[in-house]
C-alpha cells in the first residue's frame, strides 16, 4: 500500500510541475505576442533605422527559436508567432544574409543575421562594416579585412571568406548577395610552421598548462609564457602565490641555489601580478640585491634576471657592475655550456647599450651558429657524463629552446638565415622534438618525453617565438614583466 500511495504521489506532483512549466511558457509567449504588437505598431517609425529595427526582430526570433512545447495550442501561438516576424521582415526588408564568424570552437561561433533594403546599394562590405565589428586596411585593390568579431589572424595566416561554403574568390567589395546568404569568416594558414608553432602551444595548453601552474606548484618557463599569452590568472592567482612564497629567506639556502631561487620567487610574483619587495612583508628584491651571488651554472645570468623582472627602483648598481664585469669576462656565454650560454644571452639583453656586451652577444650569436648549430637545424650540447674521457655532442630540445629564448631577447629570428642550416631551423627543429599530447622529448630519439627539462622550457620557446612574430617589438624577453 505504501508503495502504491508512493507513486501516486510522484504522479501527482509531476502533473504539477508539468502544469507550472507550461504556465511558465505561457507566461513567456504571452510577453513575445505583447512584445511584437508593439513592435509591429512602432515599426514605421524605426523603419527610419533599420538596424534598430532588425535587432529588435532578431532578438525575438532568437527567444521563439529556444522555446519547445508539446502543447499543441501553445505550438499553434509559437508558429503564429514566427509567421508574423517573417511577414514584418518582407514589409522592411528585401532580404536576409548571416554573418559567421568561425573560432573553430562551437562555444564561440558568432552569428548575426543582417537585413537589409536593396534601394541602399550597399557593398557586401560595406553591409557587414555597418553590422559587426571588424578591423580592415584599404589598399588599391580594395578592403582587407585584418580582424572581425574577435577573430585576428597570427603571421602566417588570414582571413579568409566563404559563401554558402564554397570559399570566395574575390573580394569583399565585389561579392554580391542574396536573400539566404550565409558569409563564413575563418583564419586559415599560408605558413605550415607557423601554423604548427600554433597548434603546438595550444595543444600544450589544453594538456599540460594545469600540471606545471596550480595553486601547490608553479613553473617559471610556464607561468613567464602563460603571462605572455595574457592567461597566467586562469591557472594561479596573486593569493595563492603569495601563499607559496611568504616567508621566504634566502639566507637559508645554500649560495650555490640561492641565486635561482630568489630568481624564481621574483619572477613568479612579478608574472601573477604581485609585488615581489612586498610579499606579505617580505622584500625579495633586498634579498637579491644582498644575498645572491656571483658565480656559474647560470648563477649570474639568473641574479641579473631577476634584478630586471620588476621596476623596483633600489639602488643596485654595485650588483650590476658586478653581473656585467663576470658575465663579460669568467662567465661568458662562451665559457659555460649552451644551456647557460643562451640563458645568459637573455640576461645580456638588458645591458646592450654598453659596448663590452654587446661585442660579447655578436661573439655568441656567431659562436651558437657556427660551432654548436647542427644541420638539422637543432642545438648540440657537450655531454661530460656518458663518457667523461671522451665527451660528446649530444643534439637535444632543451638547449635548442634555451637558445632560442636567448636569441629572441635579443631580437634575432631563430629562422633567420644565420640560424637556417641544410635541413632546418631551430624553430623547425623544436617542432620535431613535440609528441602529439603537447610534451617534448629530450632527444628525438627518445621514446618518451622529458616533462621535467625540456618541455617546459620547449614551451616557453615556442611561446616568445609566436610573440616575436606578432609583436611590434625589437625583442622579446620571457622574464621582462615591465
């Protein structure tokens, strides 16, 4: 019996939600009918701005396009509905066209209907400009669209258009049109490896961003590269940072680390948007200028980044005749392993106007190509360890992205001819080291990726590549956050 008196419970109180959801429907389509007699009644007079008038009309066809009914009164209204905003339209317009504006993701796919009167002889551009927002050049041969409804084209691509789904062979302001149309907008790529630095930093992003930048760790290849992407707040935020480094003291770590530690805390604070001489109280930039040292491994090359990451405005020019005197003299890029040679030439780049250094980045540059450049295009590094009596060059992604970076703080194309061997470039040869889930391998040899090593530094790489390529800047240094 319980079980009885259960289920007709449910029944009943089904039938009551049903009764509310089609009061609430009814509700609705009363409003639209409200809605468009006013809109019938008041057309003449807004005939006189026809886009006011068609957004009016496209805002109601949207709202009775999403409604859904079983009820067959309420379907009939629905209908009636439809009919009398189409046979509005045929009174004030000649005719429709849609403008899509492709994202390649559904979620943010663009679409706009455009009405329009055939008296007003408007060009298809012309038609579009008035309609949605879009950025163009004008040249002699006509209207180039370089941006519409948020889609912008990176070097290597275009926009290009399509009508009815056949692409267009002319331009904008010589397509014609007719009722029906549908204009499809698309980015599509001419350059195949600008097109694959493309898809290789998106799908790192969509595989691996999380991994390297949380709220419990942060990686500061990654984070440098998400900041210049302009997404870094969508995977740390400037409290859970601050978090991780309160209470910092690089008086407790040993010199040899000391000097890339502070270098990550600084940088790590700068990117997410925080203050690093105020990290909860605690100034990291003293901490640097009075306790790091002077020495190899980078230890130099990562003070002086650290010193320029942030406008701080301390006085710490006896550091930096210190930094400029070793990394010109004992520690230049010459003198350490390619790794530490390309991250010096990225702490170079914040001292090019004096002479010494400058003559000590031309030095590299030749050096990086002439001695340790295969001709694949890739970067080759000394390997002590397999066989320290007999040590040999090992081509591998890591030094191959840390010399890019190094490169394009300086504002050198890594495709440029001087970095262009028999078989590639460095970008080209970075490509090859990406497996299809986004990581990098060490050696492109190797079975599996190095997580650790080379794909986060292959990231930021490819990153700061991408940026120097769109960018108006000389340079582009992945640890400058002024």
């Amino acid at each position: 019996m319980k079980k009885i008196m259960s289920l007709i419970s449910i029944f009943l109180l089904s039938l009551v939600l049903v009764a509310c959801q089609n009061d609430e429907l009814t509700s609705q389509i009363e409003d639209l009918e409200s809605k468009l007699t006013s809109l019938e009644t008041e057309s003449k007079e807004k005939s006189d701005d026809l886009t006011v008038l068609q957004s009016e009309i496209t805002s109601l066809k949207e709202i009775i396009a999403g409604l859904d009914t079983t009820d067959t009164n309420q379907q009939t209204t629905i209908d009636d509905l439809k009919s009398r905003l189409e046979a509005l339209e045929e009174i004030y317009f000649d005719g429709i066209i849609t403008v899509m504006i492709d994202h390649e993701n559904d979620e943010f796919d663009f679409y706009k209907s455009i009405a329009y009167k055939s008296a007003d002889e408007l060009t298809l551009f012309e038609l579009i400009k008035d309609n949605v927002t879009l950025s163009y050049e004008e040249s002699t041969f006509g209207n180039f669209i370089t941006g519409i409804g948020g889609l912008s084209p990176k070097t290597g691509a275009y926009i290009a258009l399509y009508k009815n789904g056949e692409m267009a062979l002319k331009g904008v302001d010589e397509i014609s049109y007719d009722n029906g149309d549908l204009f499809k907008f698309k980015v599509e790529w001419f350059d195949q490896t600008e097109q694959a630095v493309d898809t290789a930093i998106n799908t790192f992003v969509d595989n691996y961003a999380s991994d390297y930048v949380n709220s419990e760790s942060v990686d500061y290849h990654v984070a440098s590269a998400l900041y210049q992407l302009g997404i870094l707040n969508d995977y740390v935020t400037l409290d859970e940072v601050t978090e991780l480094y309160k209470g910092f003291d690089a008086a407790n770590i040993n010199e040899s680390l000391r000097g890339k530690e502070l270098f990550k805390a600084i940088t790590i604070v700068t990117a997410v948007g925080g203050n690093p001489t105020d990290v909860d109280g605690n100034d990291l930039v003293e901490q640097l200028i009075n306790e790091a040292p002077i020495g190899i491994y980078g230890t130099t090359a990562l003070g002086s980044l650290a010193l320029n990451a942030y406008d701080h405005g301390k006085d710490a020019s006896t550091y930096e005749a210190a930094i400029i005197t070793d990394l010109t003299t004992t520690n230049k890029p010459i003198n350490s392993d390619v790794d530490t040679a390309g991250l010096t030439l990225i702490a170079l780049s914040d001292y090019t106007d004096n002479d010494t250094v400058g003559a000590v980045i031309d030095e590299t540059i030749t050096y990086l190509s002439t001695d340790k450049q295969a001709s694949t295009g890739g970067i080759t590094s000394t390997d002590f360890w397999t066989d320290p009596d007999n040590p040999t060059e090992v081509e591998n992604g890591a030094s191959t992205a840390q010399v890019i970076l190094g490169l394009l703080a300086n504002g050198i194309d890594p495709t440029s001819e001087i970095f262009t061997k028999t078989d590639g470039n460095l970008i080209t040869r970075l490509l090859d080291y990406q497996l299809e889930d986004g990581s990098f391998k060490y050696k492109t040899t190797d079975a599996d990726s190095d997580t650790f090593f080379t794909t986060p530094q292959a990231f930021a790489a490819l990153v700061m590549y991408q940026e120097f390529k769109n960018s108006d800047e000389a340079t582009y240094n992945l640890y400058d956050f002024n």
